[in-house]
C-alpha cells in the first residue's frame, strides 16, 4: 500500500497617431489624432488603510500575485488603463510600489526560457527586499509532449533534466534576478500513468541529487521548490526526499489537491526537524477548473467566488510559520477568488489578526 500522508485522497483524476491619407486636400482637416501610446506605468494611489495593514505584518512576510500583468488592476495597483503588453513590460515598477505587493510570481517560464536580459529587466525595476517566484519550463517540469488538447502523447525523454535546468532555467533566472530571486519552482505536471511513485521518486532523488548548489552570496534567498499535482504522490517518502536534499515543498491551493488545512500536515512533516521558509500558492477556488475560472472572473476587478475556509487556513499555516522566525511567501491566483490583489488584502487582515492574537 502507498503511504497516505493526508488521508482519503481524491485521485488525480491606445496608437501612435496614422498618417494622413496621401493625396488629402489642401485645408481639410486631418484625421482626429489617437492618443499616443502610454510609455510608462503609474501606480495606483497610496491607500493609507493599506499602509496601515501592511505595517501590521513583519518584514519576513512577502505577498505577490501570479504575474502582473492585468488591466483590470486599475485603481488599485495601477493608476489608469495600459494594454497587458505594457504591463508585463514595464509595470513591476508600479505594481511594487503596492504597500503589499512585495513579491510576484513570473509564471511565463513555464512556456519557454526566458532570457537573461528579461531577468536583468525585472529585477531593475523592483526595489531591494522584493522576491520573485519563478516557474521552470514545462520542457523540464512535463513528463509528456502533450498535444494542442494538452493530453499527453509522447514520453517527454527531458523530464526532469538537470543540465537543461541548468541551462535554461537556473542560470539565466539566479544571474540575473540575484537577491532578488525567490524561490526556484519545478511545478510537476499531472503525471498520468507514469505517476508511480518508486519511479517518480526515483528520477526525482536523481534530478535534486545533480542540480548545483545555489551560492548564497549571489542568491541568498533562492531555493529548489517542487510543487507536485498529483495527490497520491505527497506522501512521507516524498516529503523526507526534498528535506534531505535541501529543496522546499510548496503547498499549492488549487483543485486536485488535498484542501489547504490537510496539505500542512506535509508541511509540518518538513518542518519537523529545523523549521524552513514556507512556499505557498494559491492558485484556484476548489472545484473550479482553470479555463472556467478563467472566463467567470475575467477582468479580475473583483472578489466572484469568496472562499474563506481557504484564506482562514493559509492563515493559520502561515501564521505559525512567521511566528517560528521563518519566512513565507505566498503568491495568489486572480483564479482563486476572482482578484488577486484583493484577495491578498484579506489574506492579510487575516494573518495580521492571528498574529496579534495572546498565544494559545
């Protein structure tokens, strides 16, 4: 039998202005002018309420959301309408400038390298003390080649690659974000039929066992993260593997998964020895798959789906994570509850409250 380490687990189942039109009258007027293109990205107004919450929470603390780049973000991390292009661009600078937001997760990795000189440009718009969350790609991170469907058809042979880790993913990421680089997250996608777990754990102890030591002088805040999908996989054996090698569980909130309050009994398990930083993402409201959540809360301007029993328990595990001298960040999907940012405000109350409560 599989060790089960949660108990009863679900299986995976605006334009520059046009030229005037050749051949135009003399006199007549030109065409009406279009604004020009925006250049830069303004933040959003300080909110005093927000400045009074985030100086509830200490500094160890780091709140991000699940990339940027969301027009719909306007009034409350940025100050007018820019085109997502622009923001994925040029728009850390005024998304960090969010009394909250001191972290983001750069989840494009996972469709491909990113280069370094994108790295460079991210980490130069962000202040000293902001982390980034970054994704490994999916060459690395996706045991199968999967089709325009996403079902997999063939084997992917580069699976869990650590040369290719380390060419295309760790390299590029810790030189070029340096202190500012966060934690390095290998997001194991659904395995399907290779998902047993002696072969897993096998090629997973192998994969850990060959990447290279991350030099604390340059990144003293990275570490090796692995984020699985597939429930029957978080057992013991798995957790003891990470903690021997040095990498970190994240605890992943998001359907198929075990619900938040069950999953912290392998972050406990982590943890068992020396408490470690936690690592957490909140990615989905239970129940609700990723492309329908993608299209009920689009423009993610609002809480849709309020979903307290999960904000409640992200709190108490990152309450008693802070309250051990350890870090946590925590990075928030607008898939979780309709807006990210909005949903890390609550998150806050929420935690700031567990910590200003007398012990227990």
């Amino acid at each position: 039998m599989t060790e089960d380490l949660f108990g009863g687990l679900p299986l995976p189942a605006p334009h520059e202005r046009p030229p005037a039109a050749p051949g135009g009258a003399a006199g007549t007027s030109p065409p009406s002018a279009k604004p020009a293109r925006a250049q830069s990205v303004q933040p959003a107004r300080t909110d005093d309420a927000l400045q009074a919450l985030a100086a509830r929470l200490p500094s160890n603390l780091y709140f991000g959301t699940s990339s940027w780049a969301y027009p719909g973000w306007n009034g409350m991390v940025y100050d007018g309408e820019y085109s997502d292009s622009l923001l994925s661009r040029k728009g850390l600078a005024a998304y960090s400038r969010h009394p909250l937001l001191r972290a983001a997760g750069i989840d494009r990795g996972f469709y491909g390298p990113i280069p370094l000189a994108d790295y460079l440009s991210y980490a130069a718009q962000v202040p000293d003390g902001f982390r980034f969350l970054v994704k490994a790609p999916a060459s690395v991170c996706d045991a199968w080649l999967r089709g325009s469907d996403g079902a997999g058809r063939l084997a992917n042979e580069a699976f869990l690659d650590a040369e290719l880790a380390v060419r295309d993913f760790i390299a590029p990421a810790t030189s070029g974000l340096g202190s500012k680089c966060g934690p390095l997250l290998f997001q194991l996608s659904p395995m399907g039929s290779l998902a047993d777990s002696g072969v897993f754990l096998e090629l997973l102890d192998a994969f850990l066992g060959a990447l290279p030591p991350l030099d604390p002088s340059i990144t003293p805040h990275a570490s090796y993260t692995v984020e699985l999908r597939d429930p029957a996989l978080l057992t013991p054996r798995y957790i003891k593997l990470l903690r021997r090698h040095g990498a970190r569980f994240c605890l992943a909130a998001r359907d198929r998964l075990p619900p938040v309050a069950r999953q912290a009994a392998a972050q406990a398990l982590m943890d068992e020895k020396a408490p470690g930083p936690l690592v957490l993402r909140w990615m989905l409201h239970a129940g609700r798959p990723y492309a329908f959540a993608e299209k009920l809360y689009a423009p993610f301007d609002r809480i849709v789906d309020d979903d307290p029993d999960t904000r409640n328990a992200i709190a108490d595990v990152v309450a008693r994570t802070l309250r051990a001298g350890q870090s946590a960040i925590v990075i928030v999907s607008n898939n979780a509850e309709g807006c990210a940012p909005l949903s890390c405000v609550r998150l806050a109350e929420a935690i700031a409250a567990r910590l200003e409560a007398a012990p227990r």
